[in-house]
C-alpha cells in the first residue's frame, strides 16, 4: 500500500509539471529534457504485484487531467517494472524521457 501511495504522489508531481517531487528522492539529476502528457497516455507493468495499482492510477490520471489511461501488455508511455536489486520496502527508481516514464521498484 506504500509503493501505491510513493507511486501515486511521483505520477501526480509529473503530471503537473512539478520539478519538486513527493516523497523526496535520495538522488535527483534533472537532464534538461522533459515528459510532455498526450491523449495517448498507456500504462504497462512486468510484474503480477503492479495490477492492483492500475485501476487507482488510471482514476486518478482522469480524475485530474481528464485523460483516459490505456492499459498495454508492453512499451507504455508509463512503466512499471520490478527491479530485484531494489530490495528496500519503498525504494524506487524513475527515469523520465521525452517518450516514456519508468518507474523502477
């Protein structure tokens, strides 16, 4: 229920614009490039424990942007994806790019 919090809170931070992030990162280089939000928003995740964070994601991206989230098996514009070398209970990594999210855990 933390990592869908942690989660939550980094998403809503992109989505609006925010160079301040929630919770505060360990670690922040901005690279001077940036994640613009279209209408073809898709979400994909590599592991079983994600999908429960789906429909409270998807909620809450049309509930503040009036966008509807697709979700895709493979190569969304928002990743999940489950690092095993991320052991530390609310740990993540991000990694945003002009195409795409990744969000590291």
């Amino acid at each position: 229920m933390k990592f869908q919090l942690i989660f939550l809170f980094i998403i809503a931070s992109i989505i609006a614009g925010a160079q301040d992030i929630i919770p505060r990162p360990n670690e922040y280089k901005p690279t001077g490039g940036f994640f613009q939000i279209s209408d073809a928003v898709s979400l994909s995740f590599s592991d079983k424990s994600f999908p429960d964070l789906v429909p409270v994601f998807t909620t809450s991206v049309k509930k503040y942007t009036h966008l509807d989230v697709i979700q895709k098996k493979n190569n969304g514009t928002i990743r999940l994806v489950r690092n095993p070398q991320i052991t530390e209970k609310e740990a993540y990594r991000m990694k945003i790019e002009p195409q795409r999210i990744t969000v590291e855990a």
